[in-house]
C-alpha cells in the first residue's frame, strides 16, 4: 500500500506542476513584495515593521488560499472525471489513495512554504525566518486535510471551497471572540452568556490558528524553539482526527 500512496502523491505533484500552480506562487511572490515595497516607501513611521507585516499576512493567505484551491479543485475534477472510480476499481485499499493523496498536498504545501520562507530571509533573522516558515508548513498541513474532508463531504467546488476558508477564518480569529465576549459576569445578559458558550465550545474544538505563523515573530523576533512545539502537536493531533473523518467518509460511499 505503501508504494501505491507514493505513487499518488507523485501524480498528485505531477498535476500540480501541469496546472503551473508554481507560476501562480510566483506571481504571488512578485506581487507581495511590489506592494509591501511601495508601502514601505509611503509609510512615515516604522517603514520596515510595516513592510515586514504586510509580506507575512499577505504571503500567508495566499499559500493558504491557493493550497486550498487546488485541493479541492483537483479533487473534484477527478470526481467528475471518474478518475477515483477508476482507482478504486483496482486493488487499491481506500486508505491507500487517501494517504497517498495527503502526501501529495503536504508535499505540495512545502513548496509556497519554503519560498515564502525565504522572502522573509531579507527582512529578518534566519531563526525567525525558519520557526515562521515551519508554522506555516504546519498550518498548510491542517487546511490541506479540512480541505479534502470537505471535498469528500460535499463533492462540489464552491460548497468546499468555503467551508475551508470558513474554518481556516473562524480558526484564526476565535481567540478574538472569545476576548470580545470577556467581561464581568453581571453586565452579561443570558444570551450573551449561550454565545460565549458557544464560541469557548467551538474553541474547544478547533485549532488555535491564531498561535500559527504569528507576523510579531518576523517584526519583533520574539519566537523562539518554545512557541513551536505546541503548534506541531496541534498539528499532529489535528491532522490524525481529519485524516480519520475523511477516511469514515470515504469508506462510507459507495461508487
């Protein structure tokens, strides 16, 4: 099974090369440091800090978003292709072409990585540069996985599409939720109290996003081996926990 996997994660790789999804990383790469340069240019205090947290935000959703976009694109073009019906007709186990595909994208996932990583390398120190770029080999990692359950869940572009960046979203921005619904209890009427509930369960259930590819490490160098060893074990347990529910998923149809 195990050389079946990496021959899928080969033509995995394989479509994306053929797709130039490189070519649009690229761009993405121009584009960021055109704009971050020319606020650099405009910005009367703090230009450099500037620079540096705008090329970090922008890089990062974008690897994020294209990552995402081919995931489900790829997987859905092979469902209307009949390309997975065909796989399966062969005596590949189910969770040999699903682990194969996984491969595939975390794979994939190193190559925006790695040269948004290294875009960085101008603006700060190596070792902030390196934990930045692990963080976010990690947080692709996490979107790649939803992002196939999703595709396995709905079967259609723009339904998987946007649950992914909905949770990629909520799970960047729920530690601000939960800050926003802080306060004294007695100013809290009783459906403040269910919302605050709900969001500190969803909390519970998602990971914390927000502690991924932070941009103060790349502005203030304040990351260190310490602040990434809870995001690689989030990274694993989360990455366990998707890969079980796309396999349910993908034991449960029938084709």
């Amino acid at each position: 099974m195990l050389r079946q996997a990496r021959t899928i994660a080969f033509y995995t790789l394989l479509e994306a090369l053929r797709n130039r999804l490189m070519w649009l990383v690229g761009l993405v790469a121009i584009t960021s440091i055109a704009i971050s340069g020319f606020l650099h240019e405009i910005a009367i205090t703090e230009s450099g800090q500037i620079q540096v947290a705008l090329l970090a935000a922008f890089l990062r959703f974008s690897a994020v978003f294209l990552l995402a976009t081919f995931v489900v694109t790829s997987m859905v073009r092979e469902f209307n292709d009949k390309g997975l019906e065909l796989l399966l007709a062969l005596p590949l186990p189910r969770a040999g072409y699903l682990l194969g595909k996984l491969a595939g994208f975390a794979t994939l996932a190193l190559m925006p990585a790695l040269l948004f990583g290294l875009l960085t390398v101008f603006f700060t120190p190596l070792a902030q540069t390196a934990l930045w770029t692990l963080s976010l080999i990690c947080e692709l990692w996490i979107v790649a996985a939803f992002s196939l359950l999703c595709v396995l869940t709905f079967n259609q572009i723009m339904a998987a599409l946007s649950a992914s960046m909905a949770f990629y979203l909520l799970a960047r921005s729920i530690a601000a939720l939960q800050l926003i619904g802080q306060g004294p209890l007695s100013e809290h009427t009783l459906s403040q109290q269910v919302i605050n509930f709900v969001i500190n369960v969803i909390a519970m259930l998602l990971p914390h996003l927000d502690a991924f590819t932070r941009t103060e490490w790349l502005v203030y160098h304040t990351g260190n081996l310490a602040d990434l060893l809870p995001l690689l074990a989030q990274t694993a347990v989360y990455l366990a926990l998707l890969t079980g529910a796309a396999l349910f998923d993908l034991y449960r149809k029938n084709f």
